[in-house]
C-alpha cells in the first residue's frame, strides 16, 4: 500500500489521506489531525474529478501488506 497525504488547497487545516491499493484507492479526511467521516472507497477518476490529485503533495510512504 502506498499512503499519500495532501493539502487541501483552500483549506490549509484540511489534509486528504489517498491510500493506494490493488482494487482502487481509499480516501481519509483529516482536519487539524482529526479523522471525520469512515474514509470512501474510491477509483482514480473519482479522485481527479474533486481535484485531490492536483493538490500538494505532504507526504507519501509505503507501508507492506497485512
């Protein structure tokens, strides 16, 4: 799994956890460090349509497999 953290663009307490793995990808939602909401299932269209792979990049890292 490859973990991506990045900035949200208009909200500079808002950051998005993209969490990539091999049936698609898993969306976090994290404002002032605090996770809201469960996360979303989602594909890569999904993610480009609401703009998140246009934003900053943070961090990203590879964690192995449970």
């Amino acid at each position: 799994m490859i973990k991506t953290i990045y900035q949200d663009k208009y909200n500079p307490q808002k950051t998005w956890e993209v969490t990539s793995m091999s049936h698609g990808f898993y969306l976090k939602q994290f404002i002032c460090n605090k996770q809201f909401g469960r996360g979303l299932r989602t594909t890569r269209e999904y993610l480009k349509s609401i703009g998140i792979l246009d934003m900053k990049i943070l961090t990203r890292w590879e964690e192995a497999e449970k």
